[in-house]
C-alpha cells in the first residue's frame, strides 16, 4: 500500500511538473517573426505567413491585446479605431528588421 501512494505521489509531481512547463515550449512572437511564421500587416496587426494552430492562437492572442490597446488609445486621442489602427501598422512595418516578413496590402515580402 505504501509503495502505490509513493508511486502515485511521484506521477503527481511528475504531471504537475510537466504542465507547469507547457508556457515554456508555447511559441513566442520574437521566434514567430524571425522563423517567418507571422508578419506585421499594413493594417496593424499580425497575420499568419505559415498557418498552424499554434501560429494561429499566437496571432488571435497578440490581435486581440493589440485591439484592445489600440481602443483605449483612441479613445484617449478622440481619432477612430480605423486610423489608429492604420498608424500603427505603418510604424509596425517601420519597425520591423530585414528578413522579417511584412504585407503593405500587396501580399507578403520580406523586408
């Protein structure tokens, strides 16, 4: 009996390690752009060079806090969602390195 409770604890700690490692493996956006897996749009948000589900959650995730933040920030300015959202974009590209890919609304190229 006490040899089963050891084992059972152990396979606890065991899993309890390996999901608290799962964050470490998730894809990162710095090795998305550079592995050219996602680029910057002229629109201001990130979009899929590469399709996968990890891309894919990857870029609705950072979307969606970039939305949000875009908000706030016009809201603050008083100017449109739309035109924010157009600046940022441009700056985005602006900033983005060479090799890296960007879309300015005529299909991807790296920069």
């Amino acid at each position: 009996m006490q040899h089963t409770s050891i084992t059972q604890r152990l396979l606890g700690v065991m899993a309890l390690s390996l999901i608290m490692s799962l964050p470490a493996f998730a894809l990162e956006l710095g090795d998305a752009k550079s592995q050219g897996l996602v680029g910057e749009t002229n629109a201001g948000y990130l979009a899929a060079v590469k399709s996968s589900g990890e891309v894919d959650k990857l870029v609705a995730s950072i979307n969606q806090q970039r939305k949000a933040q875009y908000q706030k920030i016009a809201e603050k300015n008083g100017i449109s969602l739309e035109a924010l959202e157009v600046r940022a974009g441009k700056k985005a590209i602006e900033k983005t390195p060479p090799g890296e890919y960007i879309n300015t609304g005529s299909g991807w190229q790296k920069k």
